[in-house]
C-alpha cells in the first residue's frame, strides 16, 4: 500500500515547514491535546471521586488505580491488530464518545446517590480500555494524515501536547475536584472527551486503509504477525528491547526516588512536587528540540545521545544531601534535563518507528513496543523495592539509575545508532488498499 506521502500534489499538504497550515492536522492536534487532557485529569478525578464521595480507604483506591491501569497490559496488542483493520479516524471518535458518556453517566449516578465502588471500578476500566484504544489509533494516523517529511514535526506537536497534559491534566484534575466537588469536576472531565469528539469528526481528508479481503486473519493471528514484524526488523526490535530496559530500571527508579526523597533529603510534599513538576517544562523544550536537531545530526546520533543524557542524569541525584541550599534546585535541573532528552527520544524514536513500519502494520507495532516496555514496569517496581531495602535508597537509586543506561547502549549496537538526517522508507505493505472516508 502506498505511504501517505506519496502524491503530495493531489492531496494538497503542505510543506513540513507550513505544518500549521493544515486544517486537518490542526484537528487532529486539538482533538488529541483535548484527549490526553481528559484522560490524565481523569487520573486523579477518579480516585478522588472514590475517596472523598465514596470514602474509599486504602486497599480499594490501590485496587481503582490498578482497574484503571490494567487495560494497557490486557489491551495493548488487541488494540494494534484492530487499528490497523480500522479508520483511524473512526476509533478515535467512537473512543472519545465512549468516555464522555462513561464519565457522565458517573456523574449522573453519583449526583443521585446511586453511584457505588463497583460501578466505578467499571467506568474505571472503561476510560482506560478507550485510552489505549485512543492512544495507539492517534499514533497511527499521523503517519496516514502527513508526509513522511512531515513526521518528526508532527509527532513534536503531538507529543509536547501529551507532555503539557501529563504536567497539568492531575493538577487540572485535582483543581476540578477543589472547585466543583468529585461528581461535577467528571462531568467537567467528559467535556474533554466531547472537544476531542468534535474536533477529530472534523478531519475531512480520506484515510487509506487496508481493505479486508474474505477469510481475513483472526484477530489473534494478526496480533501474531504483529509481534513477528516487530522481533523482525532490527531497527524495531532494538526500540524494543531498548523501552523495555527503559521501563524496567526507570520503575525502579521512581520507586527508590519517591522513598529517598523525604526519608534521605528530609524533603517536603511540596519540594518534592516542585522538582517532579520540571519534568513537564522539560519535555515542552524537548518537543521543540526534536522538530530540528534529528535534520541537523541525523537520528541514529539524537538518539543515542539524547538517551544517554537524559537516562544517565540520575545518577546524580544520589551525591545530593537533604538540607544543603542546592538540593531542591539541584532535582528541579535533573528533572527538567530528563524531561527535556526524555521527550527528544520518545518523538525521535516515534517518527522512526512510524517511518519504517507499513501502514498497515502502525497500531500494531506501536502496541507491541508499548505492551513489551509497559509488561516490565511492575517488575521494575519490586526490583526498586527490593534494592532500597536491601542496599538503602542511596545505593540503591545509584544502582536502578546504572541501570537505566542499558537503553542507550542498546541503541547504540544496534542499526537505530545509523539511522541518519532523511527517515527510511518503509515496505510496501502486503495487499490492496481502499479509500475510506
């Protein structure tokens, strides 16, 4: 099937420098900022729904919080192998349609007194089975909406925006339930999901997809041939590998960094949220970053190094001591440095991935690189756990924090170290295609 790019002329796109100047694209960017908004102001919405209207304890928020979770591990590769059979187009209305009316229909019962834990556990799931839905098809067409020229600017729009979401969406959230009480603040939250609705109903081009012939694979199959085309491509299976071990020691990580922070440094709750709070001015800087310097040194370069900084600077968080004048500033550096690199790599490797994977083959490649990374974070939690208390924080986030520098040096051995300034070109897929509105 052919690549999106490949009759600039007759669609009408612009050049990657007038990105902006496309209508659909447009859309497509306030649809998907609108979305994540929703969707991590609804992180904290929810939780705080089930403490403060349903007087939660401890033990059931743990559980809300792992409901919600647990959809990118149930869902991940399902929702790659029905992407790529679907308009993209079409599963992200239906999914934006699906959480407003999940997250009304809460607010309603709850203003009625009929809300309950376990209804909410359901609405919980929903919104978290709709998001990887949401997440895996917005991934996919950009590739089908853009030139292949035009990837790493329009994955740096996208991806800063779901970095200003991940910043602000729970302070949003949290603000909501401040302002408006649990049951109101979901309803606000739903109007997230309706502004993604209508502006995503609003893309006009026709989407190419693939056309679904008779005795088409079942899904389990095409979730197989997802992870064949994945483990098959040397660039792909080193992005792989490399977010798994990402995942994994950055789990730790945090889990060691949220203990070392208060017992070790003697920080308060809000020196803690200041510092972690720099990750998301970070990742906005990233985002610019990212639509230049891969043209500048070649992508293959950006990556490596930018993993390597952006990973390798917690290791200096373990030489800081809790009283000195210099620490607060000193984890506000490390984090927005982190977030900066970190947010360079996720959209540098983005548009590689996008660019050598058929269009036909995008939600699944995307599902299987997030199943693999995000499989390993539970581990990575116990794994800091484990460290903390076996060798104490300090040692221990010294230790999680080496290790984290295993996804550079993956990178760096394996074919995505030369990947230079023009993207590859992807394989035609297999079969014909169709025009789809």
């Amino acid at each position: 099937m052919p690549c999106a790019s490949s009759t600039p002329s007759a669609s009408g796109r612009s050049p990657a420098s007038h990105l902006w100047r496309d209508g659909d694209f447009r859309m497509l960017w306030l649809g998907q900022t609108s979305s994540q908004l929703g969707e991590h102001a609804t992180l904290v919405i929810l939780p705080l729904f089930a403490v403060l209207t349903l007087d939660a304890g401890a033990g059931q928020l743990g559980v809300l919080r792992a409901v919600g979770q647990a959809p990118v591990l149930l869902l991940s590769l399902f929702a790659g192998a029905c992407v790529d059979r679907w308009r993209t187009r079409t599963v992200m209305v239906l999914t934006d349609a699906g959480r407003a009316l999940a997250l009304g229909a809460a607010a309603v019962a709850a203003l009625l007194g009929a809300l309950g834990l376990p209804a909410l556990l359901v609405v919980a799931f929903a919104v978290g089975a709709l998001s990887v839905f949401f997440d895996v098809a917005y991934q996919a067409s950009l590739v089908r909406l853009v030139r292949r020229d035009q990837l790493v600017r329009g994955n740096s729009a996208l991806e800063g925006s779901r970095s200003a979401a991940q910043t602000g969406g729970p302070a949003l959230g949290g603000a909501l339930v401040s302002a408006l009480s649990a049951p109101v603040a979901a309803a606000s939250g739903a109007v997230f999901f309706a502004l993604s609705f209508l502006s995503i109903r609003r893309i006009g081009r026709h989407e190419s997809v693939p056309v679904r012939p008779e005795g088409s694979p079942r899904v389990r199959r095409r979730v197989r041939e997802g992870l064949r085309f994945v483990a098959g491509d040397p660039r792909l299976r080193a992005v792989c590998l490399a977010s798994a071990a990402f995942q994994l020691f950055f789990s730790a990580v945090m889990t060691v960094y949220l203990l070392h922070l208060p017992r070790e440094l003697h920080l308060s709750g809000t020196a803690m949220g200041l510092a972690l709070a720099a990750t998301g001015p970070g990742a906005l800087l990233g985002s610019l970053l990212a639509a230049r310097l891969p043209g500048r040194f070649g992508h293959g370069a950006v990556l490596v190094s930018a993993a390597a900084i952006g990973d390798g600077v917690f290791l200096l968080v373990p030489a800081l001591h809790g009283g000195s004048a210099l620490t607060v500033p000193a984890l506000v550096a490390v984090n927005f440095v982190f977030g900066a690199f970190g947010q360079l790599v996720n959209v540098t490797v983005m548009a590689v991935r996008q660019a050598v994977t058929p269009d036909g083959m995008q939600g699944r490649a995307a599902a299987t690189i997030t199943f693999v990374g995000m499989g390993l974070t539970p581990l990575g939690s116990l794994l800091g756990g484990c460290l903390a208390e076996s060798w104490g924080t300090r040692t221990g986030l010294l230790a999680a924090a080496a290790g984290m520098l295993l996804s550079p040096t993956l990178m760096a051995l394996s074919p995505l170290a030369r990947v230079g300034r023009t993207l590859p070109l992807a394989p035609e897929s297999p079969g014909p295609s169709r025009k789809g509105a």
